[in-house]
C-alpha cells in the first residue's frame, strides 16, 4: 500500500508541477536549442521548454524523504541522482544562456559525475558491502577487488551519458526508463529492500507524469538535468542491489544507443564513412524514413523485452 502512495504521491507533484513550470520555462525563454547536424524535422522544435528534469526531481525528492526509510542506501541513492541532475542543470542553463547546443565542457561534466561516483563508493565501501558481480545466466561471481572502483565510475558515468544519447526525440528516453525502473521496483521488492522499492516508485511516477508531457509533440523536454539524474538513479539502483551486470540487460536500449555513437565514430575515423545515417541509433531509422512515434514505440518495445529478459534471468519473473 505504501509503495503506491509513493508512487501517485509522486506522480500527482509532477503532474501538478509541469504545466507551471512549463509556462515558467517559456517566459524565462528556456528553450532547447537544436542540432546544426540533426534531423531537418527537428528544427520545428526549436525553443521548446527544456530543463524540465527539474520537475521529476522536484517531486521524486520530497515524497521519497518522507514516506522511505532514511537508510544510508536511499542517502547514496539520492545523493548520486540529485547530484547529477545539478550537473546536468549546470549544462542545460550555460546551453541557454548561450543559445547554442553546447554547455559544460565535456571533461567538466565526466570530472562532477566521477567525483560523485567516487563519493559514492568510498560511502557504500564502508557499508561493507561485497566488490563482487554477478554474472548473468550464470552462478558465477567475480571478485572486482580493487578493479571495483574502476568498474563503477565507468559504469555510472556510462549509464548517465547513456541515458542522455537516448534523450533525443520526443518520449523516448522518459518511456525507456519507466520500464527500466518499473523492473528495479520489482528487483527491490524480492529483495525486500523496502528504500529502494520506495525510490523506485517515487522516480516511477514522477517520471509517468513528466511523460505526459514529454510525448510527441511534446510541451518541454527532460534536458541533461532529467537525462543525467535518470541514467544516474538507475545505476544507483542496479550498485545498490548488486545486479551491475544485470542492467546491461534490463537497460539494453540505452546500452545499444551508446554502443551505435561508438560504432559510428569508430568506423568513420577508420575509413572516413558511416555506417549509420546518423547516430545515436534512433536518429538513423528516423532518417531511414520512420516518423518519431514508430521509433519511439519501437523503442520502447525493446526496451520491455530487454527488461523481461532481464528480470527472467534474475528469477524475478
């Protein structure tokens, strides 16, 4: 019952909270500023409100500090989400103010989410808890050791920048994470770890909300300060239930949007051609001919058979 009151809790702020942050948003001429190189069709969306991260994390925050347990787990959770969602902010705001595409300097933004990360896992270090990963489909542990550091500020950093790529067109990255979540709260609950299901809930509804929102032709846009918080509450998540692995699968979509920018740059450095029409991924079948809400739904069926595939190999389905 508790989980559900979380959940609309949350999902009823955000809902409350993004039409006036939105009218906020336009008259502060917030607008999101668009590619040079994107889809043509994109440049209708010329200043749309972005930032609207801010309303997710405006919501998730208050209700899960009041109905969670407060535990160190939900404190490191939190604290790496909302500081990502500042760094993300940071960018979003200079990307305004400057009224181009551009806002922190790339290594500015890896520098903020590695000290986070850092931070991170010198506190849950002291928690005691095991370095060790389990490998999917199989029994076997590995033992990271000292590697475990290392391991965690590539995989943050990796999933929050994965979740960005993903946030480029109306919907997409908002739907691909509900269903990321929505598994996490199912993790959470077979582990009985009562202040993750209740944090799962929370970003669970506050982001049903935002996608409201957020759908083709969407009213504001998540910016990095909704993308960032996002990819980092989800690794949080799978760190704190110590299925690392297992969100290379769950959140196989984000996975596969980083894996086609790696791809493209790879291969057009080597041999001067791309083997994509535009990376990140779904820009290319949008340029294959495929308008936003067949890419987006696309998507999000993937997203739900990565997630399946993943809570089944966990026993959790």
């Amino acid at each position: 019952m508790t989980v559900l009151l979380t959940a609309f809790a949350a999902f009823f702020i955000s809902l409350v909270l993004s039409p006036l942050l939105i009218g906020l948003l336009r008259r502060l001429h917030f607008g999101q500023q668009i590619r040079e190189d994107g889809p043509q069709r994109h440049r209708q969306k010329a200043g749309t409100p972005t930032m609207g991260g801010v309303i997710f994390l405006l919501a998730v925050l208050p209700v899960t500090l009041l109905l969670a347990p407060r535990t160190t787990e939900l404190y490191l959770a939190l604290m790496l989400t909302a500081g990502s969602g500042l760094i993300g902010f940071a960018d979003d705001f200079l990307k305004v103010v400057r009224k181009r595409s551009l806002g922190l300097k790339a290594r500015s933004k890896l520098l903020g989410q590695a000290v986070l990360a850092s931070v991170f896992f010198f506190v849950w270090r002291g928690l005691g808890e095991s370095t060790e990963l389990a490998v999917p489909f199989t029994a076997i542990q590995v033992e990271a050791g000292l590697l475990y550091l290392p391991f965690l500020l590539f995989f943050v950093l990796g999933f929050t920048n994965a979740v960005n790529l993903t946030d480029g067109i109306d919907g997409l990255a908002a739907g691909t994470a509900i269903l990321a979540l929505l598994s996490y709260l199912l993790i959470a609950m077979a582990q009985g770890t009562v202040e993750l299901v209740q944090f799962s809930a929370a970003l669970l509804g506050a982001t049903f909300a935002f996608l409201i929102f957020n759908l083709h032709p969407a009213r504001v846009f998540m910016g990095d300060v909704g993308s960032f918080s996002l990819g980092a509450a989800l690794a949080s998540l799978a760190v704190l239930t110590k299925t690392e692995l297992s969100l290379v699968i769950i959140g196989g979509v984000f996975v596969l949007e980083t894996v086609s920018v790696i791809i493209q740059v790879l291969i057009f450095r080597a041999t001067g051609k791309r083997i994509f029409r535009m990376s990140p991924l779904h820009h290319h079948f949008e340029l294959s001919g495929l308008n936003e809400w067949q890419v987006v739904t696309g998507f999000w069926a993937l997203g739900f058979l990565f997630a399946v595939i993943g809570l089944l190999q966990l026993g959790v389905l």
